[in-house]
C-alpha cells in the first residue's frame, strides 16, 4: 500500500508542475522558385516537331518564340535553329539557297553566338553544291554518251537491215539454182 501512495504521490506532483512553453515561433522565408527560361523548353518542343517531321510546325514555333523575346539572347538562339531547319536536307521545303540565306543573316545579326557552327554548316553547303552540280554534269555527260550509243546501234541496225534487203534483191534476180 505505501507503493500505491508513493505512486499516487509521484503522480500528483507531477501534475501540479507548470507545462512546458511550446519554442517560440520563428518566421522561415519561404523559398523562391527560380523561374524556368522559355528557351529549353521551347527547344525541346521544336526538336519534337523534328522528329515527327513536322518542320512547318517547328518553323512557326522558332517565329513565335522570335516574337516573344525579341532581343533576348535566346531569340538569336531561334534565329540559328531557324536556320539550321532550312538546311536539312529531310526538310520538304529544302533549298541549299534558302539555307544559305538564312544562315548568313544569322552570321550578320550582331548577337549571333554561334558563328563557328553556322560558318561550318555553310562550308558543308559549298561543298553540297559543288557535290552535286558534279554530279549533274556526269549524269548528263553519261546520258549524252547513251543518247549517242543508242544512236550508232540504230544507225547500225537500219545498215544491216538495208544490206540484209540487197543480199535478198540479188539472191532473187540471180533466181533458183539451175539444176
């Protein structure tokens, strides 16, 4: 019994104590999100359109985005990918001329950070160019030969036929053979 009355007593002076004051409030800035730039995602979207060849789709992107944030250093950005999109050769509206255009516009603009690669991708279009022109000069080259080829067989044909007709003139008037 003198268990219980401590353990009553403990309990008692436990309760008669003061609650403890809860730490004192301090305010705690709430963190500021730094905000996504337009571009990345801009970009991602564009080189989706790419890939399912929607390159229209992209251009017109690219020109909004230009719209957007003129003077920005993310809209000379456009500028090149714009530019680059015209020299893919997957592009339906493809032109080395169109591309050429586009690229030197870029390199004239005065915030264009990507001169080396514009630079490289207009060398690329030289060498294009001359590629093919050379090749549509031995294309025609070749075709001018066959044209000939075929010429000279015919000429050679209507020969052996007029000399086939002779031979079978002659063989007539000399007529059968006289037993």
């Amino acid at each position: 019994m003198i268990g219980h009355g401590l353990l009553v007593l403990a309990l008692l002076l436990g309760a008669c104590r003061k609650p403890a004051l809860p730490p004192p409030m301090v305010d705690v800035p709430t963190p500021v999100l730094p905000v996504e730039p337009p571009w990345p995602g801009t970009l991602a979207t564009v080189v989706a359109a790419v890939d399912a060849g929607r390159y229209a789709s992209a251009e017109s992107i690219l020109v909004a985005f230009e719209q957007a944030e003129a003077g920005a250093p993310s809209a000379s950005e456009s500028v090149f990918w714009r530019a680059l999109l015209r020299a893919d050769p997957r592009n339906p509206a493809y032109s080395p001329a169109s591309a050429r255009a586009a690229l030197d516009g870029y390199l004239a603009s005065p915030g264009a950070t990507r001169r080396t690669e514009a630079t490289v991708l207009l060398q690329q279009l030289a060498i294009s160019d001359s590629l093919r022109a050379a090749y549509a000069g031995t294309r025609a080259a070749s075709e001018q030969r066959e044209r000939a080829r075929d010429e000279e067989l015919q000429r050679l044909r209507d020969e052996l036929q007029r000399t086939q007709a002779e031979l079978d003139r002659i063989k007539r008037r000399l007529g059968p053979p006289k037993p």
